[in-house]
C-alpha cells in the first residue's frame, strides 16, 4: 500500500511539475485561460518549482520501488507525465484552469517586468 | 570543384561516413581491446568496454564525418587514422 | 557538407529520416510488441492460458524431466523453464535429432501432462526475433542492418536535437487542429524531444547486446593466442561452459535436478534457477547448466553453475566480471526482463511513442514535399508514400493478419510442405506484399484505407479469439486471465485509434483535394518551397 501511495505522489508531483512549467509558458497560460490578455509570466521562479517537483518524484520513485528500479522508473515516467500535461493542454485546457490562477497568485509581477532572455520563452 | 558530380559527391560522403567510419572506429576499437589488459583489467572486460565505447566513437565518427566540409580530408583523416591503430597493433606483435 | 553545422545535421536528419525511417519503424513495432511477446504467446497458444494461481505451486524439476523424458529421447540437450508470472506452463524445449532445429512443448506445471500443442512461433518465435534480426539470417545480413537502424537511430536523435531550434519553447506544443504537415511536425516533435533519453538509450542499449557481432576486431587483440579466440572470450565474458559427450553411456541414474537446484538457491543468495539445461543427457560427461533469473534486478546476470549429470559435483561456477556487469545492465535496461508492471507498461508507452515519432516524421515530409514535387514531376514523394505506407500501417496490418490466421488455422493444417506454423508467417509475408502493391497503386488513398483495414482487422482478431476459444473479455477479465485480457483489449483500444487517425486523415486529404480551406482555423495549402519552420 504504502509503494503504491508513493508511487501516485511521484506521478502527481512529476505531472503538476510539468504542467507547472508549460504554465509559465505564454502560449499555454493563454490557452488555459481563454483570454489574451497579456501576462508577464517568464518566472523564473515559477519554472525553479515545477523543475523540483519533477525532481522529489526521484526520491518518491526510490522509495518506493528500491534503488535501480526507483530510478529507472522515474526516468520512464519523464515522457509519460511531460506527455500527459501536452495532452492535456490540447485537448483538455481547462483543466488546469485551477493551477494557472495558483500559478498567477503565486507569481505576479507588473507588465513591463518580463524582461528574461530565458531559452523558454521568445 | 565540378568533378565529381553531386551524386558521386553524396555517394562518397556516404560511403566515408558510414563504411570509412566503421573501419576507423573498428581499429582503435581493436587497439583499445588490446591495449587494456596491460592496464591491469581482465581481458574479457577489455573487449567488453572497448566494443561499448566502439558504439558512441562511431556514432561521433557519423556525426563528424556528415559535417566536415572537404570531402578529400575527410577520406585522408579516416584512411590514415584506420592504417594506425592497425600499424601499431602489428607492432606490438 | 553543408555552409553550417546545424544545416548539414538538416540535411542528415531528413535524408537519415527518408532512407532508413522504413526499416526504422518495423524495428520499433516489433519491439514494441516484444514487451508483451510472451502475453503474446499466450494469446496465439490456448491451451497455456493457465490462471496464475496454478504457476505458484512449488516446482519440481525432477518430475519436469521425468514428464519430458519420452519427449527428448535421443537429443543431445534439452531445457526446461519452471512456470513464471508470464509463463504459467512449464516450457520445453529441446534440439531435435532428426532436424537439428529446436521444439518446444508445454507442460502443466502440476501433472506434467502435455499441453494441447498449437504449432506457431507467436511472439517469443516469430515477432521478437524479427524484432533484432529481421529474419534474415544469411550472413548475419539481418543483425547488421538492424545494427546500422540503431547508428542511424542515435544519428538521427542527436541531429534532431541540433536543428530544432526552439526545442524549449516548442517542448508541450501540440496542435492536431491544424494542416497534416503542422499537426505532424508537432506531434514528431512531441514524441521525439520528451521521451529523447528513452530513444537514445533504447538504441545504444540494444546495440550494445550485439556488441559481439558488432565489433569482432575488438576479440581478436586480446584472445590472438587462443585456438578459439571467439570461444574463450565467450567463456570468461558470458561464463559458457563446455564439456565434449564421453560417447559411453552414463554409469549410473542421473542426480537429482532438485538437489542441484537448491545448491544454485545456495549460493545465489536466494536466487531462483530459472533455466536449466541438461547437455548430452544419458552420457557419462553428460552436465546440468543452471542460469538464475532475471526477474528481481533491471541487470540481466550471467550467473551460471554447471554440474555434473550423474554425481552432481559443481563444475563451474560464473558470475559476470565487473565491466561486463555494466553491459548486462545496459543489456537489462533493453531486454527488461524483470517483474515490474509499471515499468512493462511505460516501456511500451514509449515504444509506441517512438512508432509515431517515425510515423509523423514521413508524414511530416511526404506533406511539405507534395506540391512541390507534383509540379516538378518528381517521383520522390509517390515513391516515399508507397514505402511509408507499407512500413507503418502495412506492417501492422500484416501483423493482425498474422494474429488472425493463428486462430484460423486448424491445429494440424499443412500445405505444400509448409507447416502451421510457416503457414502463418507466410500470411504475413504475403498480406505484407500486398499492402505494398495496394500503397503502389493507391497513392495517397492508400494512408487513411490502409488504417482502416488496421481498425477492422484488430476488431477482427478479438471476434475470432471469442470465436475459437470462447474466452472473450468477460471471461478472461472474470479468471484472471490477464495476458489474454489485455491483449484483447489493445486490439480494441489499437482499433479505435486507427479509426480515429483514418477519419483525420480522410479529412485532410478531402480538404486537400478540393483545393479550398473549407474550415477557417486552416490557413492555406503549404507553397512550394515553404518549409513549416523548425529549424
């Protein structure tokens, strides 16, 4: 029981991780929203979290399943969790609609402050 | 430079990469095999790390020769680096 | 090659991508159906559909091989596997006098009865094996080019990566709405860029396992001295021991299996044998070799303890140097042979994504090459769709054939000399030509027809299973007959995806042919020389 609970967590973490970093994303955050209005998001912040996030799914994955296959596990979880949030942002925005408004609660910051050269954002 | 023409141009940059690059990679994979056990690892394990190490030494080789500009010191680099290791090889014999 | 770097990787990925993308692909879907070759098995062969309950009983390989014996009678070795998560049956296998080519029966683990023989190679003989070796065993013809689809393979990763230029920006973009040739690059590069570790890795490690095919100069160094370098490097390296047959029958009753088996728990730790092997059985030098399983760690050991036949003394004992233990875990991380649903299940998730990484890549060039090469009359695009046609659905659609003619099949069907088995991998083969002839003369009809036949036929292959076996969902979902039950529900799931793809597909091409962007989320038809923008 207690496998799988840590298991679920490392599988929660790693997809509101990911989900956490196509947030601080212009185009997502748009889409999840619905709305154009222009938000100065390229937090470097907000981006630090969800790396840390799919981060402590390692030590949830090791705990829970021993040393190699932890690891490994969490490695093949990478692409499954990056891929859900991908999917879930084509087909179903909306549901991350709570996260994004936690997101821009969390993070922010007046128009003109979004001056990062940062490879995620143009 | 119009000789050869671009298919022939292709044909040999293909053939350098992938067959040349094999030959290269191959030998410095003998000679690495051989030369490990002098190093004091088991002679099983040196052919087992020498050929692993063949795998991504080839696949820069690939990289490397897809990418070199001149096709002539391309076919000298990988022609000479071949003869080498073999050179030695026999040497140490 | 090309002015710069990232221009001549441009050139590589697409001209890589164009040449070795077929054969790239029918690697990765045989791979990809190699995850579950054994449920597979289970699947084309009834009778081992055995409830796992019945393969937790304590196993006796004494009594396997008194229940073999009138089987193996004459044959210079025979194995056995005991019953397993994925295996309920006890596997038999020996090499045949006559034939010289190995058969394999099952058992039931409890009463040792042989069970109903269907003859096929399923997964574990037919798709896994075209999986490395492509069935072409001339020359090892086969194994190289699956070797060089592997170099192209981590060629084309690493290429990838250089020309796509907003890797980060581009990292969860996904937008199926828009023309083929966008919605493609999307997908491509979805598939391609998230699950990249997976793809670099599945195809270093599975290069890696040949490593002996690969690189032969590497052996001749070190072992040059040797009679045998090949063999003695075998020996040390893999711990394959070897004993010639006396030609004098043995003097007395052979030890038992049993006993051996506990020595090998012994010294193993705990270890389970999982394979044991019985070498010129009836004669005096007759031995006994005992590998350990694989299902508790990602590596996949060499450890091996041979004993002798008829006194059960340890003849040797092996277990893998230290750098050969990284290659048996890189071996591991290919195989993955272990005991772990999840991990089972997220490797086949990456092997299809790695399907439609291939799969959208030609669909990505056969789009922004189309118009352009109708105007200048080039045969390029026309023969590339053919190929590409027939390399992803064609293949999958050979293969449902394959699964189907396995529950066609009478148990004793032959024809002009062929037996059951060669019968189905004939309706492959032979379904397989056709799609090419159909992609041939069909052109750009011949996608989205060619995915429904995909739809149909995996429909098709759960009905005929109901059909033969009467184990249809319900049943197998109530018994606990998992691999059966997931097989059949990945057809059905496999059924509705290929439809799903065909209607998008029927969509586009209409779209295309009227000429007018009938939906306005579509700007217009891509222009000649209008390369989508990645790089």
């Amino acid at each position: 029981m207690r496998e799988v609970l840590l298991l679920l967590s490392a599988c929660v973490l790693m997809f509101l991780g990911f989900a956490w970093l196509a947030l601080s994303q212009q185009r997502h955050a748009e889409r999840v929203a619905a709305s154009n209005r222009s938000r100065a998001l390229a937090s470097r912040a907000q981006r630090a979290i969800g790396l840390v996030a799919i981060t402590l799914g390692l030590p949830c994955c090791m705990a829970s399943q021993g040393g190699s296959f932890g690891s490994l596990l969490w490695a093949m979880l990478l692409p499954a969790c990056a891929m859900a949030v991908a999917f879930t942002l084509t087909w179903r925005a909306h549901w991350l609609r709570p996260l994004a408004r936690a997101a821009e609660k969390a993070f922010s910051r007046s128009a003109s402050a979004s001056a990062s050269f940062s490879p995620f954002e143009r | 430079m119009s000789w050869p023409s671009p298919r022939t141009r292709v044909a040999l940059r293909v053939a350098a990469a992938v067959i040349g690059g094999y030959a290269w990679t191959a030998s410095w994979v003998a000679l690495l095999a051989a030369l490990l056990p002098a190093a004091g690892m088991a002679r099983s394990d040196a052919v087992v790390l020498a050929a692993m190490l063949g795998f991504v030494i080839y696949l820069l080789v690939l990289l490397w020769g897809f990418s070199m500009r001149s096709l002539a010191r391309l076919w000298a680099v990988l022609a000479g680096g071949t003869v080498l290791p073999l050179l030695v090889l026999w040497l140490m014999r | 090659m090309e002015p710069t770097f990232r221009k001549s990787m441009a050139c590589l990925h697409t001209w890589a991508g164009v040449v070795i993308g077929s054969l790239l692909f029918v690697i990765f879907w045989m791979g990809t159906l190699s995850v579950f070759d054994r449920e597979i098995d289970r699947w084309m062969t009834p009778s081992t559909r055995l409830p796992a309950a019945v393969a937790q009983q304590r196993f006796s390989f004494d009594a396997a091989a008194r229940a073999a014996q009138p089987l193996v009678q004459g044959s210079p070795q025979w194995f056995v596997r005991p019953p397993s998560q994925r295996v309920p049956a006890v596997e038999l296998r020996w090499r045949s006098e006559s034939t010289k080519a190995f058969e394999r029966r099952y058992l039931h683990p409890q009463t040792g009865a042989l069970l109903e023989h269907t003859d096929t190679l399923a997964g574990t003989g037919f798709i896994f094996p075209f999986h490395f070796g492509l069935h072409i065993k001339w020359k090892n013809v086969g194994y190289w080019l699956a070797g060089l689809a592997g170099m192209a393979m981590m060629v084309l990763v690493v290429s990838g990566v250089v020309i796509h230029r907003k890797i980060f920006i581009d990292f969860f973009l996904f937008r199926p709405k828009k023309q083929l040739q966008r919605a493609s690059l999307d997908l491509h590069n979805l598939t391609g860029v998230l699950a990249l570790p997976f793809h670099f890795m599945i195809a270093l490690s599975g290069l890696v396992i040949f490593m002996n095919i690969y690189w032969p100069s590497a052996m001749h160094g070190p072992y040059a001295r040797e009679a045998k370098p090949e063999d003695a490097f075998f020996a040390e390296a893999y711990g394959s021991y070897k004993r010639a047959k006396a030609g004098a029958p043995a003097a007395t009753a052979s030890a038992s299996l049993d006993a051996m088996a506990s020595t090998a728990r012994r010294e193993w730790n705990g270890g389970e044998p999982f394979f044991v092997r019985v070498w010129h059985p009836g004669d005096a030098n007759s031995y006994v070799e005992m590998r350990r399983s694989y299902e508790n760690a990602v590596t996949m050991n060499v450890d091996t303890l041979s004993f002798d036949a008829t006194t059960g003394a340890v003849l040797s004992w092996h277990t893998a140097a230290p750098v050969m233990g990284v290659q048996r875990f890189i071996s591991g991380l290919h195989f993955i042979q272990f005991r772990h649903w999840t991990l089972r299940w997220l490797y086949f998730a990456a092997g299809l994504a790695g399907c439609v990484m291939i799969g959208t890549g030609f669909l990505f060039w056969l789009e922004a090459r189309r118009t352009s090469h109708a105007k200048k009359g080039l045969p390029g695009v026309r023969m590339v769709e053919a190929l590409t046609v027939f390399s992803v659905p064609g293949i999958i659609a050979a293969t449902l054939v394959f699964f189907s003619v396995n529950r066609l099949l009478p148990l004793d069907a032959a024809l002009a000399g062929y037996d059951r088995s060669e019968l189905e991998v004939w309706a492959f083969y032979l379904f397989w030509l056709a799609a090419l002839a159909h992609a041939a003369l069909r052109g750009r009809r011949a996608w989205h027809e060619q995915t429904w036949a995909v739809a149909a036929l995996a429909v098709t292959a759960v009905v005929l299973n109901w059909i033969t076996t009467g184990q249809h969902l319900g049943h197998t979902l109530g018994h606990g007959l998992w691999a059966v039950a997931g097989m059949d529900l990945l057809l059905l799931v496999g059924a509705g995806v290929a439809a799903l793809s065909a209607r998008h597909l029927t969509r586009k091409a209409r779209t295309f042919q009227t000429g007018i962007a009938q939906d306005p989320q579509f700007p217009a038809p891509a222009q000649p020389g209008n390369k989508a923008s990645h790089a």
